[in-house]
C-alpha cells in the first residue's frame, strides 16, 4: 500500500515539473529548463523502478497512470498561475471607442488601432501586447467597455522594439535607481 502512495506522489510531483521544463525550453530559458530535466529524470526513473521491480502490480500500474493525468491537471493549473511570457490580443469592434483606448492606454496598454473594411461596414482592430500575468486584467477592462468585441489571444515567440520594450526599461531604471537610494 506504501508503495501505491509513493508511486501517485512521485507522478503529482513529476508531471508538473516535466510541464514546467517544456515551457522553459520553449521560451528559451535554458538553466530552468536544464535543472527541471534533472529533477525530471530523478523522479522518473525513481518511480519507474518501483512500478517495474519484482512483481508487477495492477494496482501500481493503475496509480502510476492516475497519478500522471492528475499530475498533467495540477501542472496546467500551475503553468496558469505562473503566466510566463506576454501575450497579445486582438480585439475587433463595430465601432472606434476611444473611451476604451483611452482607458487601456492610462492602465498602461500599448494599443494600435488598425482600421479595415468588413463585409458590409467599416471595422475596428485593436492589437495589445502585454504580460500574461495581466491578460485577465485587460480582458475585464475590454469587456467593461465592449461586451460584444471578438478577443483572440495568442502568445508571442519574438517581438523587438515597441513601447512595451520602452516601458518596461524605464520600470527597470526606476527599481534600479529606488535600490540604490
């Protein structure tokens, strides 16, 4: 029985760290990735061995792949809370609402507006880039002020320049300089 348990707790353990190394590999931050593999590697062979010595039970086998759904579960839940990364979003409206823009833009937003011909009328086409970690915080805010807008999100894998680049240096240079004092 005490090995049923240790072999669920190892997957719980072992799949989010097995999420967490792919998406650092993914955005490209190599030493997290390399020291996620490690543990990775570790558990897996730790918990693979105890399922595949001596006798092979059912049982084990069953908790083995059990333990690794639920593992996919709470590493997609923690992978959520993590929000690395930026996102963008494209947000279509019926109609210019500088109320909107102008909101976004004082809450910190880079917006562009492009504007663009639909099957019958003139559209509207925000394009934001932000955090991931504010990705709700935006999408609230658009709500608020366009209930019926179209909202596609989608993450970015490289950008250069712009003026979230721009802000987000005069936020390092102010925490820089706030340290020094």
């Amino acid at each position: 029985m005490s090995s049923i348990l240790l072999i669920f707790l190892l997957q719980i353990i072992l799949v989010p760290i097995l999420s967490l190394r792919i998406i650092f590999v993914v955005k490209n931050m190599s030493i997290p990735a390399s020291i996620f593999g490690f543990i990775e590697a570790l558990i897996y062979v730790f918990g693979l061995s105890i399922v595949l010595s001596g006798e092979q039970s059912i049982a084990e086998m069953l908790v083995y792949a059990l333990g690794f759904g639920a593992g996919i579960y709470l590493g997609g839940y923690i992978e959520n809370k993590l929000a690395l990364g930026y996102t963008t979003l494209t947000v279509n409206l019926m109609n210019k609402n500088m109320d909107l823009v102008s909101n976004l833009r004082e809450s910190g937003f880079g917006v562009t507006i492009f504007e663009g011909m639909g099957k019958e009328s003139v559209r509207y086409q925000l394009q934001i880039l932000t955090e991931r970690n504010v990705e709700e915080k935006l999408i609230n805010i658009i709500e608020q002020y366009e209930p019926n807008s179209f909202i596609i999100s989608y993450e970015p894998r490289k950008f250069k320049g712009g003026y979230l680049l721009k802000s987000m240096k005069k936020q390092l240079k102010r925490k820089a300089n706030h340290i020094e004092k």
